[in-house]
C-alpha cells in the first residue's frame, strides 16, 4: 500500500461492514464465536519461543538481542488498539494448513527501521518494499520456530501459514482477528534498546494450538433433548403384578393394567393409551378399544432476517484517509508500431466526442460525470451525474 491511500480490496473489505444506518450508527466491527482461551499453557509455550525469537534477530541482525517475559493474554481488537502506535508495521501470516485462522504480528516503525538497519547495514534505511520484504523475512524465521515447536507434538501434522505479508500503514486499517482472541507481547532489547512485538491468534487457532500443546479448555456439554426426556417411542413398563401410581396400587384387569391418568399431570407417550377426562372408553372383550391418535401437522414461526454482525461497522475509521481521485479525458487503443511512431506534434484520437461528459474516478473505478471547467490558470471538472451504487459494483467485478 503506499503511504497515505488505501487500495481498492482494502476499500471493499472495510466497507463490507458498514453499518446500514450509515456514518456515527456505531462501532462495532464484525465478531466470531468466543472461545475458551487455556492462558497458562500457551504462557508456558511463548516462554520458550521467546528465546527462539532472540535467537532469530541475533543470527539476522548480528546485534545482540535478548527478550524479557512474555505475556500472553485474552484480546479483543479494542483492547489491542489501545496497545499498539497509531501508525505500526503489521505483517500478516494467516495458518493455513493443520490450523486455520487469523495470525497476526505487529510491531513500531522504529523497531521495524532498526531491524532493516541492522540486516541491510545501512544508515538511514526507509521501509519502503524492500524493508517490508525484511521484516517480512524475520516474521517468516520466527513463525517457522513456532511451527517447528507446535509440530514436535505430533498433533497438528502439516501444520503451515501463508506466505507473511508486511504492510505500514495506520492501526485503524489493520485487520485484526475477529471476536476474542490471544494476544502474545514479547519485549525485545536490540541496540541498547527495548522494542515490543506483539502477536494476535484467532481464539479458534489459540485453542488448537494449546491442545496440541496437551491443554485447552473442554466445552461446556449441554444437556440434550435424548437426556432431558425419554424418546419418543419408547414407554414405561411397569411390573407385572400392577402398577403403583402416587403410592397406590392398581389393580390389573385380564392382564392388563388399568391406565391413569398421573397426579394432576398429563404426560402423553407413544404406546400409551390415556382415557380423556369425562368418557368412558368401550371395551371389547375385556380390553380397551384403541381410539386413532388425532396427529397434527406442527407449525414452525417464521422469524424476520435478522441482520448479523458481519454487515456492522463504523466507516469514520477512514474518513481522513486520503484517496486517489483522477478526471478521465477519453480512451484509445494503439498498436506497438503506432506508440513508438509517436513523437511531438502527434494527435491521438481519444473515444470520447467533443462536449461528451468525462469520467470521474476513485482508486481507478468510476463514480460520476462532469464537464471541464477552467478555474483561474487551472483545469477543473464541474461533477454533472454521480453514477448509481450498482454500477459502482459492477465496476469492481
């Protein structure tokens, strides 16, 4: 991304979560599932790869480095914010294989800066694409230590993240884990100086990691319908001499027991027959008649869509952030040997016809029309048409 502007799938992905009551409607940003976060085994995990991570800036930067404690502890993307620079250098390494989720690294530009220094041995590095792409080479080392500890358990073969991908840019764009998750902080000494790297695991991903680990918290098991009640289908039998009912006994007729109703209480069960209340059912050679259950249909309440809390957002996040805009004169299409036969004086003849609207647009996609104007000694355009939100998408795919 370069500095200052945002790319269109950024745009696309922030605003995949705006409210639909629009700007200032709220806050909240799209949430998963909680999980169940098992800390002291995942703190006694970040307490050996810490050394790892020492060992890893050592061997790139040949600077001492050591880490202090690690802390590991239960995150949520506010609590994180609070944390972190208003600017950072984060860099992505999302698990992709054996685990799958969300795994982010985030650390200060001055530690990032120190870092390149120190690997490409220049004074006055800047964290351009060639020092993200360093910092990106010691995320890479770090993570595979993590990987390499994880897969020594045998519990997560094949265990993988993607490629990790590093970007500087403002906290507010960054895009965090959802819901819960685990934050780890290790505290670096490089050069004299103490750095913080911190690093964010999706709660599903914290929660595999710490059983493979031979931890994690189980779930709650609630108690189902089979367990709440008998099944249906299936009666009780009561002993062959009679049954006892509310303390009495019942007599039993040709072998078979009279059926009462229970205390002030109806409990309807398949192969049970009860008598209805006020009526005498008929016998027939000494046993009941069985009377047709009356079956019904059962009718389910149809409930509205509700709207979940993917499609929440808050879009003031990125109201000050700057964006490309350009006025689009007209198109053509030349061939190799046209182009370079160009020279000064030629004339290109563009697709559009003289008086015609130009195009207006963000990030290189078009949202409206407008005519050239002239303002003092400057070109300007007078916008004449926005285009429908629907051609904005249509534009995008």
């Amino acid at each position: 991304m370069s500095e200052g502007s945002i790319s269109q799938e950024e745009i696309d992905a922030l605003l995949s979560g705006v409210d639909v009551g629009g700007i200032g409607s709220g806050s909240s940003f799209a949430s998963g599932p909680d999980v169940a976060l098992d800390i002291p085994t995942l703190q006694t995990f970040a307490g050996k790869i810490k050394d790892k991570l020492a060992e890893v800036i050592k061997g790139m930067t040949e600077q001492d480095c050591t880490a202090g404690e690690a802390v590991v502890e239960g995150c949520d993307r506010d609590k994180l914010l609070a944390k972190i620079p208003e600017v950072v250098v984060a860099v992505m390494a999302d698990y992709s294989a054996g685990l799958a989720g969300s795994h982010l690294f985030l650390m200060s530009p001055e530690f990032a800066t120190k870092l390149v220094g120190y690997i490409n041995k220049e004074e006055n590095p800047n964290l351009d694409d060639m020092g993200l792409s360093v910092i990106s080479e010691v995320i890479s080392s770090h993570s595979g230590a993590e990987i390499t500890e994880l897969s020594a358990t045998g519990k997560l073969p094949g265990l993988a993240t993607n490629p990790p991908e590093a970007v500087n840019q403002p906290k507010a764009m960054i895009c965090m884990p959802q819901g819960n998750f685990c934050c780890f902080t290790y505290n670096v000494n490089l050069g004299g100086e103490t750095y913080t790297l911190w690093e964010a695991v999706a709660g599903t991903v914290a929660d595999g990691m710490a059983k493979a680990l031979g931890g994690g918290v189980a779930p709650v098991q609630e108690l189902g319908a089979a367990q709440a009640a008998p099944a249906a289908g299936f009666t009780q039998q009561a002993p062959m001499g009679g049954m006892q009912m509310g303390g009495m006994q019942q007599p039993m007729m040709g072998g078979m027991g009279m059926q009462q109703p229970m205390m002030g209480m109806q409990q309807p069960m398949m192969g049970m027959q009860q008598p209805m209340m006020g009526m005498q059912q008929p016998m027939m050679g000494g046993m009941p008649m069985q009377t047709p259950p009356n079956v019904q249909n059962l009718q389910f309440q149809n409930f509205p869509p509700s709207i979940s809390s993917a499609e929440q957002g808050n879009i003031s996040l990125i109201m000050d952030v700057f964006m490309e805009m350009t006025v689009e004169l007209g198109r053509t299409k030349k061939t190799i040997k046209d182009i370079l036969g160009l020279g000064e004086g030629t004339i290109i003849e563009l697709d559009k016809l003289a008086g015609e609207p130009v195009d207006i647009l963000v990030n290189h996609k078009p949202i409206a029309k407008g005519e050239v104007v002239v303002i003092d000694e400057n070109f300007g355009v007078r916008v004449t048409e926005i285009l429908p939100a629907l051609e904005h998408v249509a534009s995008s795919m």
